[in-house]
C-alpha cells in the first residue's frame, strides 16, 4: 500500500513529459539476480505500469506488483520518504523474491516508452548507501523451513525483514482517504487524479474488472476484503471497504475504511492476528481458514453493527467515496487462475 502511494508521489515529482502512471515500462537487468519485465499478459495493451500494478497489488495482492513498485522507488527513496513523513519505525528492505540484503539494495533500471516502443524516459539503476537501524531483534515461532525445505529447530530471524507497525499502516491509509485529517508533513503529495484512481482499485472488486481478468470463482469480491469475507463471499451492494490486507507466516492484516452509503455510516478498522498453532514458519501449515478468517470476519462485523446503532451527532458526507463501478464484461479471454500472493 505504501508503495502504491510513493509510486504515484515519484511520478508527479519526476515532472517527465509523457510520463504518468499509464505509461508503458519495461524493466532491464543490471545486477545479480535481477529479473527483466518486458510484457505484462493482464494489461490491456500487454505492456507494464504503474497503473497495472497497482491495480494487482489492490484487487488480489500481488507479490509481483509490489515487487516491481520497490524497483520504481527505490530503496533509498522509500525509506528516507516515509521517515521524512514522520514514520519513523517504517523499514522496506526487500523484495518479496529470494534476494541478499546487497542485491536488495540495488534496483532495475527502468524505461518509460512510447507504444511502438521508443523511448521517452530512462531511469537508471539505483543503490541505496543509507544504513538500517537493526537494533531491536525480531524473531518468531519454534522451528521453520529453510530455502530448502529442511526443518530448521529454532525461531526464524525477521530482525532484518520489512517493518510496519499496525498502528502507523492505518494512518497511512488515513492520510490518502482523508489528507486533512493529518499533519501536512504526512500527506502525500498526490493529484486529485491520484487520489480518484487510489480510491476506485483499493474498494474495486475482481468482478468489476476487465483488465487484469481474474477467475471470479477463485478471487471472489470478497477474496481481500477480511472483515467481510465469509461463506457466501457476498458483500451488500451499499457496502463498500476501501483497504489492503496481508498475510504470511501465519499473520493475517487488514487496514480498512468501510462505507455503507444507505445507513450513512464509516469507520476504519486496522486488525492484525497471527494464526500458527504448530508454531513452524514458513511451512505453509497455517490456521487462516479455522481461526484467522472467521476471527476478522466477527471482529469487523462487531464493530459494523456497533456503529450501524451508534447515534451520531454527524452524518458524514460519503459523495466523494461513491464511486461507479461496471461489471466486467465477458469477452472469451480467458480468466487468470494462478497468481503469486
């Protein structure tokens, strides 16, 4: 999410011609093991963007997407960016690919290209020389698995691994719904296009979405909407969560703002839960569906019928957040079925 916002940020501040979040790229090699990206299957023109991007990374989070954000900004920028924002825990260090922490600092070169596939813009590969403050030791479970696949009995090391703390994730969603509500030093410096495209992919549904194409039975409307996500995979029509979720090692995340335009009620709600009874990482034995899943789904719906009740001396203005969304239309392409998140 973050990535998202720094992305649109980077491309208003770079001030290129022709260059803005619809804008074909393609990312080139320059250090070991990084990957080129030439062509992206799920874009309507088949190329790479920002756009696209966020558009994966919001509707089923896409590890790819992020990826390939991380490579725009940059490491040094990220960080020194949300520091400079006042998020002074906040820690990016890595991909989310099998890198060491030196390949990690070092990001693609980048082109920006016309359709025919002249070139407008070159970014060149960036290293970032800042050091990270590892001091506070991050280790979780009993026991993992290795790279290859061997048990390992003994907790696995996050000290040096990305850092967010729920507490700052929600102001960070906060600061793009509603910039006015927080310090102008934590605003992103975002255009009122931004802001309208932000809105529509972090509620938009995959049913409502021609370009990527994503099999609707597997990546239902509720797929990362967590306190709404149940049996029936429905969510009201006059419901809408403007948000972004997580989950690894056995940790499930959301940071939401919900809306219900007929009852005129909002709030936002940031849960975070680790589900592991067996306590081995990285195993890919997790208590998502038993535990974590219907945890998150009772915690939000809790809190939604509370406020469905509360009396309010305000109602809120919601116009800005309705926005009109169209059913995906049936096109004989095939859906995607396989993603990495």
């Amino acid at each position: 999410m973050p990535l998202a916002f720094l992305s649109l940020e980077k491309l208003g501040q770079m001030k290129q011609k022709d260059v803005n979040m619809f804008t074909p790229m393609q990312f080139d090699s320059g250090y070991s093991r990084q990957t080129v990206l030439y062509k992206d299957s799920t874009a309507e023109n088949g190329l790479p963007s920002i756009a696209q991007f966020i558009r994966k990374a919001f509707l089923v989070s896409d590890n790819d997407a992020y990826t390939r954000m991380y490579e725009f900004v940059g490491q040094q920028t990220i960080n020194r960016r949300m520091h400079e924002m006042g998020f002074s825990d906040f820690r990016i260090t890595r991909r989310f690919m099998r890198m060491n922490a030196d390949e990690n600092r070092h990001t693609n070169p980048i082109r920006f290209i016309k359709p025919d596939g002249s070139l407008i813009y070159q970014q060149p590969m960036a290293f970032n020389q800042d050091s990270f403050d590892f001091s506070h030791i991050n280790k979780m479970g009993r026991a993992y698995m290795n790279a290859q696949d061997s048990l390992i009995n003994e907790p696995i090391d996050f000290t040096m691994a990305n850092n967010l703390t729920v507490y700052h994730l929600q102001q960070l969603l906060q600061s793009v719904m509603f910039p006015n509500s927080v310090p102008e030093n934590r605003r992103f410096h975002l255009t009122q296009e931004d802001y309208d495209f932000l809105y529509r992919y972090l509620s938009q549904y995959p049913s409502e979405t021609d370009y990527p194409k994503y099999d609707t039975g597997l990546y239902y409307d509720s797929y990362v909407k967590f306190f709404f996500k149940h049996g029936s995979h429905d969510i009201p029509d006059y419901v809408r969560v403007f948000n972004k979720v997580g989950w690894a090692y056995g940790c499930l995340t959301d940071v939401s703002y919900v809306v219900d335009f007929k009852n005129k009620v909002e709030f936002m709600l940031t849960a975070t839960i680790y589900v592991n009874s067996d306590g081995v990482m990285n195993d890919d034995k997790y208590d998502y569906d038993n535990i974590g899943y219907p945890f998150l789904y009772r915690l939000g719906q809790c809190i939604y019928n509370y406020e469905l009740k509360r009396n309010r001396k305000y109602k809120p203005d919601l116009s800005k957040f309705n926005i009109h969304y169209e059913k995906r239309k049936e096109d004989g392409r095939i859906a995607i079925k396989e993603i990495d998140n």
